[in-house]
C-alpha cells in the first residue's frame, strides 16, 4: 500500500509535467 501511495505521488506530477509540455510544443509548433 505505501509503494502504491509513494509511486502516485511521484507519477502523478510528473505526468502533468509531460501533458504541460505537450500542450506548449504543440502550441509552439502551431
């Protein structure tokens, strides 16, 4: 259950990063 909770809290922003960064180089490349 702890590795589950800790492995979600470092997943979780870090896929907002990624979808951040996807959404700016395509804004840029637009």
């Amino acid at each position: 259950m702890e590795a589950r909770l800790v492995w979600g809290v470092l997943v979780g922003p870090l896929r907002v990063l990624c979808v951040l960064c996807c959404l700016l180089g395509r804004a840029i490349a637009a």
